[in-house]
C-alpha cells in the first residue's frame, strides 16, 4: 500500500503505543481518585500536557484535553453568545456549526485559498462581532492563513480570535504566543497520536464557557480523563516538536517530487490553491476530464491510498466548499484529488505512484 492521505490520519508510532499500554494494564487508577495510586495518572496527564502546551508555545494550564478537535472546535463556538466571523473554508466541523446559527459572517478567499483581510477588517468594522474563526492551515488545498495578520485585526477591534490549528501542528511552526490566539484546537491522530482525543488551547484570562460541565479539567471539561489516549497525545506532541524540522523538510521533498512528476507525465493536471504559503506536505492536484470520485477507487485497487477532500465529508456528493469558495467551477471541483504526505513517505513510493496515476489517467481518459 502507498498510502498518500495523511491529512486525514496516520499511524499511532511505536513510541506513542509504548507510553501509552501501562496505563491501560497497570496504572489504570482514575486520576481523580485521592489516594497514591491515582496520583500516577494524573501526574502522566500533567506531563502530558506540559508536552502538548510545548509544541504550540502555551502554558500547560492553557491546555484543555477533549475527545477530539470538533468538540474543542464546537466548545469555543458553543461559548459564544454573540455574531462569529469565519472564512469560507473552514473545516465541516467549524461550518456546519455555523450554518444552524443566523449570526455568522462569512469572510471569502480568493481564487488561491488566501483569505481577504481587508474583507475581514471590513466585516468587523461594520459589524458587532465576538469571535473570529480561521483555520490555521486547510486540510483540503494546504493554504496555510495569515495568522498573524488576523491576530492583529482582531486586536484591533477587541474580539476574540480562535484558530483550528489540527493540520499546521505538527508540520509547521505554531506559536499562540507570538500569533496572539485566544483559542486554539488540536487533534492527536493527526500528529501520529491515538484517535479519540483531542485538546483545545485557552489563552489565560480569555472568556470560557465548558460544553460538557464537570469537575475534571479543573473544571473546564467533564467527564473522566482517557488516561492512556492523553499520555499518547503527549508522547506524539513531544516526538512532533523534536522531529519538526526533519520532518518538514523529508515531506517537502517528497511531496515536491510528487507534484513536479505529476505535472510532467500527466497532461493537463494543475494544481489548486497557493503554491508557496501551504503545507509542506499537501498538493490538490485537478486532473482535467477525470472525475476524481472514479480515479480515486481504481487507485485504490492499484494500493495507492489519496482522498478528494476532507475525511469527514468523503461521503458527500456535493463539490468541494473549499473549492467553490476558491471560484473553481462543479466540474473543477470534482477533477481534484489531494495527496497529502509524511515523513514515512518514501521515494520509491512516489516512483511507483506517479507510474500508476500516469497509467490510470491515460486509460480514464481513453
């Protein structure tokens, strides 16, 4: 199998699996229990969470663990009374939020996925808005925000910033301190990590309101911590932030070479969204009169593993939001396929796919 996909998730490394079993077999006690034995799982959360803090330049008391980035997502959200401003290409789990309110402002992008920062300024000027949601780096194109700049107009006009930060953390630098967040989501799985939890930044002194009510967290999420899963995000967090520039700059290779063969064997391929301010491991690749729903599946027969769009809306049938808000018609929409790779992606991987997407393209297109 050469999987190309791991935007959407990835393995759990063997590193994170080994921090992780003694606290299902052996140190298994409830971290809020009060006696000594206890005091193991919850003295594992807190490293853990000095580790998770580390990797995006927080405090650990800043860090609220969760079940996943679409619960700290839609915990920000849930806390905001007032109208939210967010881009047009936000996560499925940011939008479709939203789109049940009727105060939301969504501010465009333009044709290569850059958000329009005079048409947030505008908005914000214009408008009594609470909260601003950008997303740090977009899971479909790899656009990566002007996150700083956003930061700064918000400042500007005191609201509140969040950002969805699951696909930057990880394989950029992230920093809340120097960006100026309010709020921030993370997600384990996409960092090599287990699946099922996830963590949400909250900036000292910025508003909060708990979706889940409960003790734990110090009050900030209820319900009893997943023990083993919050030590395997730390371990992955950790391994993330001592690996980073290695990783960053192995992915970059390989997606680079992937791209440029793809554009030279593969006639009438483009590529989607900005080609300098992205991830170092995402290409959105359009394959002129393919139809990428039917690429996809007879690349998958041949092992090779790439996606169309988000994970969590590969069962819809509409086109792309991210897409169309970028100005790309229904038919482009359904020509992209996104291959996103990692630092376990290897050369001889990206020969044998590129052979095999020249084969299929030349047979799909008769």
């Amino acid at each position: 199998m050469i999987y190309l996909d791991y935007n959407a998730t990835g393995p759990m490394l063997p590193e994170v699996l080994n921090a992780m079993c003694p606290f299902f077999c052996e140190q298994w006690a409830n971290p809020s229990s009060p006696y000594a034995f206890a005091k193991q799982a919850s003295d594992a959360i807190e490293i853990a969470r000095s580790h998770v803090a580390s990797l995006i330049g927080a405090k650990p008391n800043e860090i609220v663990f969760s079940s996943c980035a679409t619960e700290s997502n839609q915990t920000v959200l849930h806390g905001v009374r007032g109208k939210v401003a967010t881009s047009t290409v936000e996560h499925s789990s940011i939008i479709d939020f939203l789109k049940e309110r009727d105060n939301t402002c969504f501010v465009p992008v333009d044709g290569a996925g850059r958000l329009d920062l005079e048409a947030l300024d505008f908005s914000l000027t214009q408008q009594q808005i609470e909260l601003v949601s950008v997303i740090w780096a977009n899971n479909e194109v790899g656009v990566i925000s002007p996150i700083e700049q956003t930061a700064k107009i918000c400042k500007k006009h005191g609201v509140l910033f969040h950002s969805d930060a699951v696909q930057a953390a990880g394989k950029i630098e992230v920093d809340v301190k120097t960006n100026e967040v309010d709020y921030l989501s993370l997600s384990a799985h996409k960092i090599f990590g287990p699946k099922g939890i996830g963590a949400l930044y909250v900036r000292d002194g910025a508003p909060y309101r708990p979706l889940l009510v409960g003790r734990q967290e110090k009050g900030r999420r209820g319900g009893t911590e997943a023990v083993p899963l919050i030590v395997g995000f730390g371990k992955a967090a950790e391994l993330a932030k001592k690996d980073l520039s290695a990783r960053m700059g192995h992915t970059k290779k390989m997606r680079d070479m992937l791209e440029n063969s793809i554009l030279q064997q593969i006639p009438e391929a483009y590529i989607n969204g900005d080609k300098t301010c992205r991830l170092p491991n995402t290409t959105n690749i359009g394959f002129k009169g393919i139809d990428s729903d039917t690429f996809i599946q007879f690349l998958s027969t041949q092992g090779i593993m790439a996606a169309n769009g988000s994970a969590c809306k590969s069962s819809a049938i509409t086109p792309s939001h991210v897409l169309t808000a970028m100005g790309r018609t229904h038919e482009e929409s359904n020509e992209a396929i996104r291959f996103s790779l990692s630092h376990l992606t290897q050369e001889n991987d990206i020969c044998s796919a590129v052979s095999i997407l020249k084969t299929l393209a030349e047979s799909l297109r008769g």
